[in-house]
C-alpha cells in the first residue's frame, strides 16, 4: 500500500477510535494510529529519492566536514577515504566526495 493511502487509512482509524475507551499498553488505538501516521508523515520525503535509509545516512557522513591530514603544507590525506591529494585545498575529496574543513 502506498505511503499517502496508509496516512489517509490511518487519519479514519483514528477518527473511527477516537472516543474508544479500550487501551493496549498506555495508547488506544486511535494514539496507536496517531503515532504511526505522524512517522509515516515525517518518512514521506525520503520515499521520493530512491534511496536506502543506509544510503541516506551514508550521504549525511560524508556530507559533514572532516578534517584532512596535511603534509608539508601542499599535500592532504582524505580522512574517509586515505587517499592522497595535492594542489588546491578543495571543499570536497577528489576520489570520494567527503566534505573537507580545513583548519586555519
């Protein structure tokens, strides 16, 4: 079943539910069908990229800024990947696209 018509299935269960008395652990189901609705709601989003929640994370690491190794002042090390660059000092790695933040 797709994401919206969940969100919309779980938007009448609680309606359905709202007034029920029965509880299941501290929730009634219509709180049940709150929570998993407004998780679904905050997934959405991702669920048009294509991507893994593996690769999604795996795009934030490397999106965040590490420090490179630098030697004699020209060269660096990637501190992701270990590869070896020289030259200009880049915003991003050359072989893997780690963000780079350089020290002043």
């Amino acid at each position: 079943m797709e994401t919206e018509k969940m969100i919309r299935e779980l938007k009448r269960v609680e309606e359905i539910h709202k007034h029920d008395k029965v509880f299941t652990g501290n929730l009634n189901i219509a709180e049940m069908a709150r929570d998993v609705r407004e998780r679904l709601e905050e997934l959405k989003p991702y669920e048009d990229t294509g991507l893994t929640p593996e690769q999604i994370m795996e795009l934030k690491e490397r999106d965040t800024a590490k420090v490179p190794e630098v030697f004699d002042g020209h060269w660096y090390k990637c501190p992701t990947c270990g590869e070896y660059a020289g030259g200009l000092k880049g915003n991003f790695c050359h072989v893997c696209g780690q963000r780079l933040k350089w020290e002043d």
